[in-house]
C-alpha cells in the first residue's frame, strides 16, 4: 500500500518538478521510482580511501573483478548484480551502453564520469537477490563523489562500514557514520574491520573490543571482520547479509526510506519556491525602488520647472518694466 502511494507522490514530485525546471529534483524522483521498483536487497560499501572497500566486494564476489588500485569509475559508485550471463557494462557519460567480458582487463575501457555494473553469476547473490554497491572514499574532497556516496547510502537497504584495523574509527569516520550514515535511518548498519592481517590476534582482539565499545553507544550497528587470511571471517559477513535479505518486512523498510528520500524531494521543492517566492519579493522591492526613483525624478523635474518658470516670470517682468521706462522716455522727448 505505502510502495503504491510513494509511486504516485513520486509522479505528482516529478510533475512539478518538469512544469518549473528541477532536474535535481527530477533525478532524485528518478532514482527513487528505480528503487520502488527494484526488487533486490541493496548493500553499499562505504568509507574512506584506502580501507579495502574494493577488496571486500571482490572477497564476496569470489573473484577480483574490481580493481584495488584507484581508476577512473572510482570517483562514483560500482554495482555488482547478480545474473547467469556475466558480463562487464559501461553506461558512458556521454550516452550509451558497452558490453565488454567480465573480467579485469576491461577497465581499461572506463573512462571518468562512466558508470559500471558489474554483473556476476556468483551464487550467493542470484540467491538471495543480493546487489553490491562499491563507493568512492568517504573522505573525498569533490563534493560530486561525496554526492555519489551519499546517495548510495540513502537508496540501500544496508550498509557496510569499512575501517581499518590499523585505525579503527578514527575521528572522520565517527563523523561520518554519526551524520551520514545513520542520519539516513539506513535499516542495517555494519563495521567491517579490514587489513586485520598486519595485527596479531591478541591486537586484533583489542581494536575489536574498542571498537564494539563505539558502536555499543550508536545502538544496532554490527561489528565484522573482513578480508583477510581467514576466508571464514568473509563468510560469516556474508552469511549475515543474506540473513538480512531475507528478514520479513523488507517492503515496509525501503517503504520507509522512499518516503524519506521523497520528503528529500519535496524540501527541495519548498525550497525552490521559496527561493521563487525571495525573488518576486526582491523583483517587487526593486520595482518599487525604481518607481521611487522615477517619483523623486519628477519631483525634481517639476521642482526645477517651477525655478525655470519663475526665473522666466522674473525676466519677463523685469523687461517689460525695462520697456515701459524706455516708452515714458521716448515719450517725455516727443512732447519736449
């Protein structure tokens, strides 16, 4: 019932926002019809540069599809979905769509700016009818990548928090899971310590109590560890991954996020009127300024008129008592 109502809240948004020219709000009210209709449960992988996101999303598709080194598409969002005809596609920013062979080679064909969907025959997915969402770093400082990030966490249905075992939670990453993350209500967040394989197991075990001890304040989120020497470890986080796509209620929770992203969509509105409505309000105050101005104009044109008609007056009077002088002399010479 409520995935029908967002359907037409999101034509009635996408409406307005044609009618008064909002394409950001026109491609928020498209990525939100895609994820109503979208049938499979979503994981974005987020955090920072170099905390092994890539590799975590390799380890889970069995396979190194997408590079650990930095490459053009990893200034936006890689998704890997699950399929029986594996294949490599390139939607390009300029228009159009590559089918290359799965296979890491091919991004070499990937140019910035170029999205890639990464579509794999690994079981667990095709299951569970699970996608992976592979983001840019969290801590980037152009604002389209930090976008990207943002929005990939505001359409998931969960979220991977990957830091690393190094430096656990350091103080851009509490920021960011504080502000970014659950500020979105994402249903279920999880830690995964990464390059746990520098540390030694009594280490290990005390980064992962400091961190427990963190996340026990934020309330709900999970801790993981991922990739590393012991496969078991990635297992077990895509063990509870799956345990989450198939938890009951899924419809009502990405119900719930629609709705949210949608009052996104509608504060943009408001705020796009309002910024309408400050700008008739200044148009009027500036038409009013120039009718004051044209009023004082006058003013001083008819003050000036009325300095010119004296003056005139003055003159005029002045020569006309000149000539009756001059008659009254030429007059007393005549009679003389």
């Amino acid at each position: 019932m409520l995935l029908g109502r967002a359907g037409i809240w999101v034509a009635e948004l996408a409406d307005l926002a044609a009618r008064f020219q909002l394409p950001t709000v026109a491609d928020l009210c498209a990525e939100v019809e895609q994820d109503r209709r979208r049938g499979s449960f979503r994981v974005a992988v987020v955090g920072e540069f170099n905390r092994g996101k890539s590799t975590l999303v390799n380890r889970q598709l069995g396979a190194e599809l997408i590079p650990t080194r930095p490459v053009a598409s990893t200034t936006g969002t890689v998704v890997a979905r699950p399929s029986r005809s594996p294949r490599f596609e390139i939607e390009r920013a300029a228009g159009g769509l590559d089918s290359l062979p799965l296979e890491l080679a091919s991004w070499a064909d990937v140019s910035a700016g170029d999205r890639v969907t990464i579509w794999t025959d690994a079981a667990w997915l095709r299951d569970s009818d699970i996608e992976l969402v592979d983001t840019a770093g969290s801590n980037t400082t152009a604002d389209d990548h930090l976008d990207a990030a943002r929005n990939a966490i505001r359409r998931a249905d969960a979220v991977v928090f990957c830091v690393s075992a190094e430096q656990p939670m350091t103080r851009t990453e509490r920021r960011f899971i504080t502000r970014e993350v659950l500020r979105h209500q994402v249903p279920h967040v999880l830690v995964a310590l990464t390059m746990v394989d520098v540390l030694s197991p009594a280490a290990l075990d005390t980064v992962m109590e400091r961190t427990r001890r963190f996340l026990d304040g934020l309330g709900g989120v999970e801790l993981f560890v991922g990739p590393g020497t012991d496969p078991e470890a990635g297992d077990l986080l895509q063990e509870r991954l799956i345990q989450l796509g198939r938890v009951p209620g899924r419809a009502l929770r990405r119900a719930r996020t629609l709705a949210a992203s949608l009052q996104d969509a509608a504060e943009l509105c408001e705020t796009a009127a309002e910024a309408g409505r400050a700008g008739r309000r200044a148009h009027v105050a500036e038409m009013a300024d120039q009718v004051e101005s044209l009023q004082q104009a006058a003013r001083e044109a008819d003050a000036g008129w009325a300095r010119l008609l004296a003056e005139f007056d003055g003159r005029g009077n002045a020569l006309l008592e000149a000539i009756r002088k001059q008659l009254g002399r030429d007059r007393d010479d005549l009679i003389n």
